[in-house]
C-alpha cells in the first residue's frame, strides 16, 4: 500500500475538519465532557478517536502489507460503523444546529472519498507477505504523527469524562426523586439544560415539585431529566389556566462567548430581553400571576467603579461599563413582572464553581497541567461562589418572602484572583507559576478582560441577613470538595481592581 499526495490531503481535511467539530460543536457549544446524558456519546467519540490515532501513526511510518493491511481495512470499516451509531446516538439525545449537520454531511462524504481509494490499495496489500515495512513521506509522516498523539490524547480525555460521567451518573440515581405531592409546587425554569438550570431542575425533581423546563433543545432536555417533567420550546405553548408558583429566568447567551464586538453584544442583550418580556406575556395572561420571578443577572451589575470596597446590595451600578449596562437592562425588564403583583429578585451571582463544568473546569484543567495563570496584577478580587449555593440560593429566594430585588450570589469570604489561582494549583500539588500581562489580555478581549482584570467585591448580605446558611462558604470548604485535597485556608487582604 502506498499513500499518496491526494490520500494524505483527504486525511488531513478529515482531521481538520473533525478536530473543528470537536472544538466548536462538542466542547463549546454542546459542551459533552459535562453533561451525564452525553456519556455514551462521549464513549463512540473515544473509540472513533482511538482507531484514528492508530492509523494516523502507522500510515506516515509504514507501508502495510498482509495482515497489517488488513487490520487497517478493518479498522475503517470498524470507524464507518462507529460514526453510523454516533449520528443515531446525537438523533436521540440532543438536537444538532444546522451547521453541524451539514459539517457532519461534509465529513461523511470526505470520508467515503478516503474509504473509496484507500480501501482497494489496502484491499490488494493484503494479499502480499505480511509485513511492515518503514518509510518516510516528508512534512506530511510529522504531520500525521502529532495528529496521532492529539487525537490518541483527545480519546483518552473523552475516556476519562466518560467514566467520571458515570460516576456522577450512579450518585445521582442513589439520590431518588420524591413523588410528586397533589399540592406540589411548580416552578417554571428557562436555560434548563445550563450548567446553573440543570443542577437546579435536577434538585427540584428530588425535592418532588413540578419543573417545566423552557429549553430550545427538547430532545436533550428529555434527556437530561426523564419523562417526569414539562419540555416546551415555545412558552405560547402552556395554557393560561397553568399554575406556576415560581419562575427561574436563567436563559441567555455565554457572556464568555467571544469579544464584546457591536453585534455579541446586541445578541447578549436580546436573547435575554427577548424571553424575558416573553414570560411578562405569559404571566399577563394567567388566570393566577406566579409568585415570584427569580431572574439571572451578575455582579457585574456594579461595574468596576468601587475597586476593593466591600459592596452589598445597595451599591450603585455604573452605566457606560457594558457588563453593568446588560445587568441594569436585564433588571429593569424582569422588575416590570412587580406591577402583576409577582415578587422579583434579581439574582447576581458571581462566578460559579461546579465540579461538572463552568468556570472552574478549563482553571481546573490549566492548574493539573501545571499552567495555573495569575490574570494582570492578581489583586482584583474575585467573586466566587459554589453551584450548591447558588441553587440554594434560588431556592430560597423562591421561598423566602422578604428576599426581593438585588441579590449576591457570592460566598461570604472574598479573595483575589492570586489567591485563588494558588489555592487551586496547590490543590493539584502545583504552583501557578504564570502571569498573563493585563495588556495583552486587553488587546485580545477588548472590554471583555474586564471580566478577568476587574472583580467586584460583593458582600452576600441580604442573603445572611434573611437565613440562608452557605454550604461553601470559604475557598477551604469549596475546593476541597470540588478536587478532593486541602488548600489555603486564610486569603490575604484584597486590593484594588487593576485598570
């Protein structure tokens, strides 16, 4: 078998092409690695992964002849098979957008070109004497084996979260749903299937309340949660005779989904604005208002104005700072639900840190690889709290009567973003050892480092001073639950947000 210039250039737009997918379709959009129900998803991709490297190494150093050749042939064959039961797979457990349905066409038709010339060559080699015999084909062997190494690398990864998925799986399972009572409450959820609306819709099934999920994606939402709860992707959909107690409003595009550009930012505002006056119409019309709205803004609602000043509840936003501004805008559409009688609370958390995704899992991962970052000076603090507070706090927003309007998602011990990059490395047995200048945060992110450079200290006041007792409510009870091992205990005093 001989591999030629137009076999090594198919191959090479398979791996683009597919590595693109993996990047832009599985890991920042669906985001696979943390979702339970994409386990055995994950596992095809592991096993399409494996066959890939295997043949990527041995096709830029050998020429297969005999068996070899066969078990290559094979090998393909075995790939075409696993890539049928990943499309029926992705069919039952999650609704593709239309780009990566044609990508997906793409690669298929790439694929049966490949299978179609290189399969007769492998075909005829396997009849001559079995053997390998080691060649060299230039640019394109170094190409292919640091292809190899990625995609072997990338199939142990999508091993490891599917075993870890499972793991979670079975904790979730022994945790059984109570039966839902005649006089359960209800609560309507948008953003069902995020990191912060699954892990909420997931306690409130065990809690035996009634949860309809607003989601775009109904087939994932099913998924994700059984056949107990309401899926609609349309909120026109539920009659106006429907009693609903509660609304979470956590629907909305990734603040982090790119640069703070005119157009990311008009889509950052409208896909929250847009279902929010959406449920004000749907609460106008039903024969009984629900009690209360609980609707996701952020801390970023103070902006960057008061530097390492303790803030609660009743700090002042700053408008012109785009982050404040979204919050403000957000905010003031959810507070029109208080003329229908419907308490509001403008829930603003600061960053989540979850075990099954979020903020913490790329941290994570750069810490355990020893590349744990210190973000410009460090000294801006950071406001953090755990995804079991932050459901917590929803829910006791939703049954507390005199929690209403703003309110801190934050944990009650601040630190800085030094500390915390060390408390996390040192988690892992590491040190952060890095620092990005804040320049060329800012000239990659534009208004966006902000995010990184600029923290609001945020005080949990409202939510101390009406009961709520924190699950995590230091660095010392959070990571070590989140990784497993101790780390500092005692931040130091937080300083001024770098500008």
């Amino acid at each position: 078998m001989t591999m030629t210039p137009l076999l090594f250039a198919l191959l090479t737009l398979q791996t683009l092409l597919g590595g693109f997918d993996n990047l832009w379709h599985h890991e920042l959009h669906a985001r696979l690695p943390q979702r339970s129900s994409a386990r055995h998803e994950l596992r095809l991709h592991a096993a399409r992964e494996a066959i890939y490297g295997l043949l990527f190494a041995a096709f830029a150093w050998v020429q297969l002849q005999g068996w070899w050749a066969a078990l290559a042939l094979a090998l393909l064959l075995v790939e075409m098979v696993v890539t049928v039961a990943d499309f029926l797979e992705e069919d039952r457990s999650r609704t593709l957008p239309p780009f990566e349905r044609a990508l997906h066409t793409v690669l298929t038709v790439s694929y049966g070109l490949l299978l179609g010339l290189l399969g007769p060559q492998l075909w005829a080699a396997s009849s001559l004497p079995t053997e390998l015999v080691l060649t060299y084909h230039g640019l394109w062997t170094w190409f292919f084996s640091v292809a190899a190494i990625g995609v072997l690398i990338w199939s142990v990864r999508n091993t490891m979260a599917v075993v870890q998925l499972g793991q979670r799986a079975a904790a979730e399972t022994t945790i059984a749903s109570a039966p839902q009572a005649i006089n359960a409450s209800t609560v309507l959820v948008t953003g069902g299937t995020g990191f912060v609306g699954s892990a909420l819709v997931k306690r409130l099934q065990h809690e035996g309340r009634r949860v309809i999920v607003l989601s775009r994606d109904t087939v994932q939402a099913r998924s994700l949660f059984g056949n107990s709860l309401w899926v609609v992707d349309r909120l026109a959909d539920i009659p106006s005779e429907t009693r609903i107690d509660s609304i979470v409003h956590l629907a909305g595009a990734g603040i982090l989904g790119g640069p703070w550009t005119k157009s990311r930012r008009r889509q950052l505002l409208d896909s929250r604005l847009h279902i929010t006056r959406e449920l004000l119409a749907l609460m106008a019309r039903m024969e009984r208002a629900p009690e209360a709205l609980i609707c996701a803004s952020a801390v970023g609602y103070y902006g960057t104005a008061h530097g390492s000043t303790r803030i609660d509840e009743s700090a002042a936003a700053e408008p012109g700072r785009f982050q404040s501004d979204l919050c403000i805008a957000i905010e003031n559409e959810a507070r029109r639900a208080e003329t229908l009688g419907t308490r509001v609370v403008c829930l603003r958390p600061g960053i989540v840190l979850g075990d099954a995704g979020g903020a913490l899992a790329p941290q994570a991962l750069a810490a355990r690889l020893g590349l744990g970052s210190i973000m410009g000076s460090g000294e801006q603090p950071m406001p953090w709290v755990h995804l079991d507070d932050v459901v917590g706090l929803i829910r006791h927003a939703m049954a507390e009567p005199t929690v209403q309007g703003g309110l801190n998602a934050v944990a009650p011990e601040a630190c800085t973003q030094t500390v915390f990059a060390h408390a996390l490395a040192a988690a892992y047995g590491r040190r952060a050892r890095l620092r990005v200048p804040a320049w060329a945060l800012r000239s990659a992110l534009g208004e966006l480092s902000e995010l990184l450079l600029c923290g609001q200290n945020a005080a949990p006041q409202k939510a101390l001073a009406s009961g709520y007792v924190f699950a995590y409510p230091t660095l010392a009870t959070a990571l070590p639950q989140l990784t497993g091992t101790a780390v500092l205990a005692n931040p130091p005093e937080l300083h001024r947000c770098e500008n």
